[in-house]
C-alpha cells in the first residue's frame, strides 16, 4: 500500500510574485509531488503551500525547496504582519494515508537533519517530533522571531536539535515536526482596531485561558482594511469551528463589531466540517444529516453558516483523496 504524507511548508514572502514563483517552481523537479495549494498573503508576507505525496519524495522535494528559499529570501529585510523566525519558517509532516505519527516523526527527524547538513540552518523539531516540553508548541519556539532568535539560540536551553547555536544570517531558523491535521482559521471583523482583535483573541486561546487547543492573536490586513482573529485549531475533534466561530462572534458584540467572514488557510479534513455543520442543521431544525451531502453541498453551507470566504471543495482533503488514481 503506498504511503502518502501531507506537508505544509510556511515561507516568509507573500509579496513579490515572481519571488513567490521562483520558489514554488523547485517543486517542478518533483513531479510525483502534488502541490494542492499556495496561498500568499501580502499583510503577513508569507505563503503556505499543501503538499501531498510519498515520505521520500517530499523529503527531496523539501530539501530543494528550503534551498531555493535560502538564496531568495533575506530575514534582515522582512516585515510582515505574522511571526516569523526563518525564510521557511515551520514545515509539520502530517499523516495521511498507510503512514504512522511515529513514522512522519522519524521523516522529520531526517529532513531537519539534512537540512542543516546541506544549508548549515539551524533546525528545532516541535510538536510529535520535539525534543523536550518546552519544544512541543511552535509559538515557545518561534517567541522573539528571527531578531531575538539571534541571542535566544545562544542560550543552553535554546540550541537547535540539529546544527550549532548560530541563526543562518539570512534564513533564521526552521521549525520542522509531525503533528495531526491542524486548521489555520481566520475571523474577519468590521473594525480596524488591532486592540478589539487581540482582546477577542486572548478571550479563546488556551493560553490565556480560553479553550483547550486554540492558538489565537490578533492581525491587521492593510489590503483588506480590517482586523482578523487568527488561529490555529489544533484538534478540532475537542473544539470544533462552530464553537470557535460563535464564541468569537458573541466576544465581537461587546464591542459593538460583527464577525463579517472567516477563511481556512490550506486544507481541512471533511469531518471537521461536517462536525460543525450539523451542529447548524440540528439548530435551525433541519431533517438532514450533513455526512449524506456532497463535497459541493458542504461548501456551499460552509460558506453560509460559517461565512466562509474564497472557500471551494479543493480545501477538502477527501476531494483529493477520492480522486481516481
């Protein structure tokens, strides 16, 4: 049975095109490597590809990729609205199909490896594939971004699990680990006060004692003219979207702010979706059970009950999973 493996790698440019093109085209070497998605985002400057394929192709596919972005990108000159710590800033290997949490930690363990090896970039493994506890969230790692990981890794307890305790002068550090399926999901609000959104956000991060399972903080999208809630959803399975949605909408309201849309960065598991619309079926009383509907009628009330925006069946995971081979 073949194995296959998601990855997720998070680069730091979001604007220059041609730069963002250059990058994505090292995939082009790799064509057993399905690129499912790209998505750049000028406001936080960064571009977050899906990546499907076998765990050793990825890993060459990877490799290349880091490389490209080792010569094309320059930390010293970033700036955007999401954290950042390297020109590729976190890669998770995340089970699919026939392959074990266990195995997509040792491909992990492999690549961070041979990154350094090849690059000479320090390299932290987080999440399934970390070290020690303080290691185990991405947000512990990342804390003081490219400008403070210039002193932090100098500290004992911050050396990078591959590589000696020196940021590459240009890249920064990488992150690389193994994890589930996580949801990079997004609030949008009609206000353009960063201090509303940040509010919101520590009210429902795990954090600052919200809900288990929410990373959260606040962004401001120049080219949209508002603030979002940004998040990740760590098990969605434990807090699905509808709660998350409702609780931030009902937070919005104190401060007289609608939630206006929300978007998925990348991909999410068809469950979590139904999860979240049955829960809306159930409330407006209606006599349909949303695992009977298709891909395309799951979207289409995704985008109504959860105002999901730019939102299509290629952010389901299933409608690449179900496709012919």
């Amino acid at each position: 049975m073949n194995k296959i493996v998601e990855t997720v790698p998070n680069f730091s440019e979001g604007r220059d095109e041609e730069k963002i093109k250059r990058i994505v085209s090292s995939l082009n070497q790799h064509p057993t490597i399905h690129v499912l998605s790209c998505e750049s985002d000028s406001d936080y400057n960064r571009t977050v590809l899906t990546l499907l394929g076998s765990p050793e192709e990825m890993q060459d596919a990877l490799l290349d990729l880091v490389g490209v972005c080792e010569k094309e990108i320059d930390l010293n000159t970033h700036q955007g609205e999401h954290p950042r710590m390297g020109a590729v800033d976190v890669i998770p290997f995340i089970p699919v199909k026939n392959i074990t949490m266990d195995e997509c930690v040792g491909c992990a363990k492999k690549l961070g490896q041979a990154i350094n090896e090849c690059y000479h970039i320090p390299v932290f493994f987080y999440a399934e594939a970390a070290t020690n506890p303080e290691r185990v969230l991405l947000p512990n790692i990342r804390k003081g971004e490219f400008e403070g990981m210039k002193t932090k890794i100098k500290d004992p307890d911050w050396h990078p699990d591959c590589g000696t305790p020196d940021i590459h002068p240009t890249f920064g550090a990488l992150a690389v680990g193994a994890r589930p399926f996580l949801i990079a999901y997004n609030i949008d609000l009609d206000s353009r006060d960063e201090k509303i959104a940040s509010a919101i956000a520590k009210a429902i991060r795990k954090s600052s004692g919200g809900f288990q399972y929410i990373q959260a903080g606040p962004a401001f999208l120049a080219q949209r003219g508002h603030v979002q809630v940004t998040m990740n959803i760590l098990d969605y399975k434990k807090n699905p979207l509808y709660r998350i949605f409702e609780t931030v909408r009902m937070e919005a309201r104190r401060y007289l702010v609608l939630a206006t849309s929300a978007e998925i960065v990348g991909l999410m598991p068809k469950e979590a979706l139904v999860q979240s619309l049955d829960y809306y079926l159930q409330a407006n009383k209606e006599a349909i059970k949303a695992k009977t509907l298709s891909h395309q009628e799951l979207v289409e009330l995704g985008r109504r009950y959860l105002l999901l925006r730019e939102f299509e069946v290629t952010k389901l995971v299933e409608h690449y999973l179900e496709q012919p081979e």
